[in-house]
C-alpha cells in the first residue's frame, strides 16, 4: 500500500491510484455514483450487490470511461459469498486496498412498534451483519497480506442520528453502524487501519425514492434543510473518495454528515 501522509511539497492530493477500492451496493445509486468517483479519482474497483445484471452495466460504463472494474454478485448477508468475492478481487486485481460498505435495505415503512419480524432480521442481517461481516473479511485480507494500513467506509444515515419515524428499524441499524464504526476505529487504529462513516441526508435514489417522490415527506426534509433541496447521489460519493485516500490519513472514528444542514435545524 502507498504510505501515508503528505507530500515532499507538503501538498496532499485526493487522490486513489494504484488503490483497488472494493464497493458494496454498488450496481445504482450511491453505490454507483462512489465507484465513479473512485475510478476518476485513480482507482481500481471491486464492484458488489446481489445482482449480477446491474453491476455489468455499471462496469460497463466504466471500463468505457478507461477504468478497471471487476463486477461480483455477493449478498452481503452470507459469509460464504463474502469470502468469495475477496478471493476473486484478490486473484483478478492482487489485493483489496480500501473498503465501502455501502449495501443497504429497507423493506418496511411504517410504525416502528408494528414492524414485523421478518423486515427487522431483514434489515438487520443486511445493513449490520452484512457491515460487520464485509469488515471482518477485509481485515482478515490484511492481516493475510502483513498490510499496515487500509480504510473502511461505512455508509450510515441521518436516520441514524435522530428519530427516524416511520424508518424506524433502518434508523436503528444506521446508529448501530456509527457506533460499530467508532469500536472498529478504536480497536483497528494501532493496526494503521482507519474506519468512517458517511451519514448522508435524504439523496435522489432509487432506494429513497418512497420519500423523492411523495411531496409531504420529501417537503419535512427539505424545509429543515438550509440548503432546501435534497441532495444528488454524486454529492455524497466524494466524500467516499476522501476517507478512502491518504488525504485522510489521520482521520478515522468520524462520521461525515452530509444533508445540506438537516440535522442542524
């Protein structure tokens, strides 16, 4: 891995070549967006979701752009399929440099007292299990390779910072990724391991599009946002692009708001 810190000029670049950035959730959205950015930033990328189609097009467009993305189908929730997405990523492009957990579900929209079992194990074993699992596996890919630094970046939500009504169980799995993000980063820093989180506000996606598209709930957004606009998908994948490189290299245990000032309102 590159070493850390600044430059001979005292100049830092944001930058990721000859970094090979593996991507969860990353056939749409912000997923997508992230792998971009990474790719024009430099970098080399794993790209995962559940799907094998979707990833395609992804890799397509960026192997057209000049960019090298290998695409695995993995569901974040089985550890066998983890262990064998490293096994590739590592066989195809040598090694995993940095990691995006960014793979998320929500199945349930309503009154959190009313959830019911199967969309909380649901949410559970993907937003958390599935971090967690991601996280092991990586650094497990480390400790195999005598690494001595390396990012994860964990994608949580402001969901997970205040009430979250209605989302109330994704709410729940977004906070406990910020305090899984502040133990790992406690406990992987002497290993020169670095781990964040990104809280996005409310993002023009596929996956939030129960809220883009319905104007009451997208307006309590909105209005609460200095800002007043929710925000694009390619507006929070810099920020991916930043932890991941040694422009961050003594940050690590923060979670990154980005919601245009929700959450200051």
């Amino acid at each position: 891995m590159a070493t850390s810190g600044p430059t001979a000029s005292g100049r830092i670049d944001i930058s990721l070549a000859d970094k090979v950035v593996l991507i969860t959730g990353a056939s749409r959205g912000i997923g997508a967006a992230m792998a971009r950015a990474c790719v024009h930033a430099g970098a080399k990328v794993v790209l995962a979701s559940r799907k094998q189609p979707g990833l395609d097009e992804v890799a397509e467009e960026l192997r057209g752009a000049g960019g090298t993305a290998l695409p695995i189908a993995c569901h974040t929730g089985k550890p066998e399929q983890i262990d064998e997405l490293f096994a590739r990523a590592t066989a195809e492009l040598g090694r995993v440099d940095a990691l995006v957990n960014n793979a998320a579900t929500n199945p349930y929209f309503g009154p959190l007292i009313d959830t019911p079992d199967a969309a909380f194990d649901k949410t559970v074993e993907v937003n958390l299990k599935g971090y967690l699992s991601m996280a092991q596996a990586y650094v497990r890919h480390l400790r195999e390779r005598d690494a001595t630094s390396g990012s994860i970046v964990n994608v949580a939500s402001v969901a997970g910072l205040r009430a979250a009504p209605m989302q109330g169980i994704y709410g729940m799995t977004k906070a406990a990724v910020v305090s899984m993000t502040q133990t790992l980063a406690f406990e992987l820093g002497s290993s020169g391991v670095r781990v964040n989180a990104i809280a996005p506000g409310l993002v023009e996606t596929r996956f939030a599009a129960t809220l883009v598209n319905n104007p009451s709930l997208r307006e309590h957004f909105v209005k609460r946002a200095p800002l007043g606009r929710h925000a694009q998908p390619e507006e929070i994948a810099a920020a991916a692009v930043y932890l991941s490189s040694d422009a961050a290299s003594y940050v690590t245990g923060h979670t990154m708001v980005i919601d245009g000032g929700f959450t200051i309102g």
